[in-house]
C-alpha cells in the first residue's frame, strides 16, 4: 500500500517549514502569494489530504455537525433541519447535511474517520439497527431524532442510541378525540408509508376509537406515502365508499398522519364537490408552516419542532464537553393547534 503523503513531504517537496504548509492550509496570513502557490501545487502533485483528526485535536475538538436526513418530500425534516441550522450557527458551530441514500460507508468514514465532524443528528431513519454499527464505529456523540423504535403493535423497543421524538401516539390520541367530541363517528385514517411514526399514529387513532368504543373500520384505513398526491387519492377513495351493505359509507372525518396527505385530502374532496368542513372535517399531524394558509386553514397536531431541534442540540454540546450521562432518549408533547378545517358531522 503507498504510503499517504505527510505535511512534512508537502514542505520538502515546496521547500518550505512544515509550519509554512500549515499557515497555507488553514488559510492564515504570513505567507507570500509566491510561497503560497509552492505549497499548493505541491498538494496537488501529492494528492495531500488534511488530517482533520490531527487538527480537530489540537483545536480541542471539531465544530461541525453531521445532520442526515431522508431523501423524501417531508416538510417536517426540513424544518428540523433549518431549527438545527440556526441554533449550530449561533453556538459557532458548522453543520454538514447528508441524504440517507448516499451516506455509504466510505463517506461516513471519509468525513468522521477523518475529524471533520464531532457529532451526529440522524433524522428519521429506516431502521436504527442498520446504522448502530457506523455510530460504534465513528465514535462521535449521535442522536436520532423522531425515531423511537415499536413493534406492530405500537410498544416501544429499546434501542442503544438515544433520541428525541414527539409524543406521536398521544398526539394522534388527542387529535381524533378532538374529533370524537365534535360528534363524529366515521373517523378515516390516512397513514404513511410503514414506519415509527406511521405506527404510532395509528395506534393513537386506535386508542381514541377504543376509549369511546368505537368500532375500528378497516375500510377508513388508507395508506399514502406521506406525499400531497398520496392523500389526494386517498381521500378520492374514501369519499368513494358505497353506504349500503357493501360498505360503511363516507367518513365523517379524516384524519391524516402528516400535513402534506392533509392538504391533498382537502383539495382532492374538494374537487370531488365536498366542502371542507361542512360536509368533512380533515385533521392533519406536524403543523408545517403551510398548515396557517390553506383554505380553509388546517386544524392539526403541532410538533414541536423547535424543542426537539434545541434539545437533541443541548444534547450533543453537553456530550462533546465529557457529559455523557446527557445522552438519554426524551420524548417531547405536541399541541392540537385548531383551526377551520374540523367541525360537526353534517347530521349532527
């Protein structure tokens, strides 16, 4: 194997100080443009690359985090993003931002083997058991956030890394017994596709049809992909069901697992001559900032996007300064947030 090429052979082959190469690299002043063109081309004859392991050491530690995001169309891990963004930015500290499809091994390795990032934020990934061996294997503080793991049946999992996630469940609950005290009975349920919060949505769905003892319907249950046109589809369908013995009926109501299917279902019931919420009342989940502006206005379940942002940032920060015992998972409430698109059964 060649052997990877020091700062030492950058200053022999440009003759210069070792020093001299690292005024250059780290872009401090001092240097001639003469000199300065030396030691650069000399990296490049060398193909030289900073050890950023090196440097992160000698600056007690690196100032960059790692945020990796799902390659989706999901409004709510933007905003966590941007929350993330902003708050690392007041603490002086760079962000780096991955997609989940391109964070192969050889990247992580390129970027954490190397120093270059002090700490992980992993948003929303398809399985915590898949990444469990890079967070080993990188050493850095991690944090998952909106991923608790559940079995089918909506009871957590333990798992080894820590996260931070809304209360889902209980937001889902809270949400349709909203609903449920509107008067309505044929609540539907348009879900994403299969994951944690899909999951747990669900199964608060289920809780609140339960507590009133109301019959669970499998026909009111749709699955979307958490997209605008998933829910639009969706809602063509069930606004479709027959009332007669082949079928339960239209729902009264709709409930959606994220905003995006929400603000399809309103605008597919629409077309199909509905009115919103006269005829159906349509709940949405995350109170994305489209949320305030559709027409009618989405009544929903706010996450709290800011505090897990915060809290998953306070968590790492205190990880890096040696406090390790920081790093537990928390669950965070949401809010129903209500607005004009819910309201009583039109045969109430």
């Amino acid at each position: 194997m060649t052997k990877r090429p020091t700062i030492k052979d950058v200053a022999r082959r440009a003759g210069v100080s070792f020093k001299t190469v690292s005024r250059v690299v780290n872009g401090q002043p001092g240097v001639s443009d003469d000199t300065r063109q030396r030691v650069l081309d000399a990296i490049a004859d060398l193909d030289y690359v900073v050890n950023y392991s090196a440097r992160s050491l000698a600056l007690g530690g690196s100032r960059t985090l790692g945020i990796v995001i799902p390659r989706v169309h999901d409004p709510h891990a933007f905003e966590l993003v941007y929350h993330i963004g902003e708050l690392a930015e007041a603490q002086g500290i760079q962000v780096i931002i991955f997609t989940w499809p391109t964070f192969s091994d050889n990247l992580h390795l390129l970027y954490m083997g190397h120093g270059i990032i002090g700490a992980m934020a992993l948003i929303a990934p398809c399985s915590v058991d898949a990444i469990e061996p890079m967070v080993q294997a990188i050493k850095i503080p991690t944090i998952v956030i909106e991923k608790p793991l559940v079995d089918d049946m909506g009871r957590d999992i333990i798992q080894s890394v820590p996260y931070v996630a809304s209360q889902n469940r209980e937001g889902a609950r809270q949400g349709v017994q909203y609903l449920l005290e509107l008067g309505h009975r044929r609540v539907a349920y348009i879900g994403g596709y299969p994951s944690t919060q899909s999951k747990l949505r669900f199964w608060g769905y289920r809780d609140a049809l339960a507590a009133l003892d109301i019959p669970f319907i499998e026909a009111y249950v749709r699955t979307g992909d958490w997209s605008w046109d998933s829910g639009y589809k969706a809602a063509t369908h069930l606004w479709g069901l027959p009332s007669d013995e082949a079928g339960p009926g239209r729902p009264t109501a709709i409930f959606c697992a994220n905003d995006s299917m929400a603000l399809g279902a309103m605008c597919a019931l629409q077309a199909l001559g509905a009115r919103v919420p006269q005829d159906v009342s349509v709940l949405g989940f995350d109170d994305i900032p489209t949320a305030a502006y559709s027409m009618p206005r989405l009544t929903t379940v706010r996450q709290p996007t800011h505090g897990m942002a915060q809290t998953a940032l306070d968590m790492l920060l205190a990880a890096l300064r040696g406090e390790l015992d920081a790093m537990h998972s928390q669950l965070l409430p949401t809010e129903l947030v209500v607005r004009d698109s819910c309201g009583h059964p039109p045969e109430a």
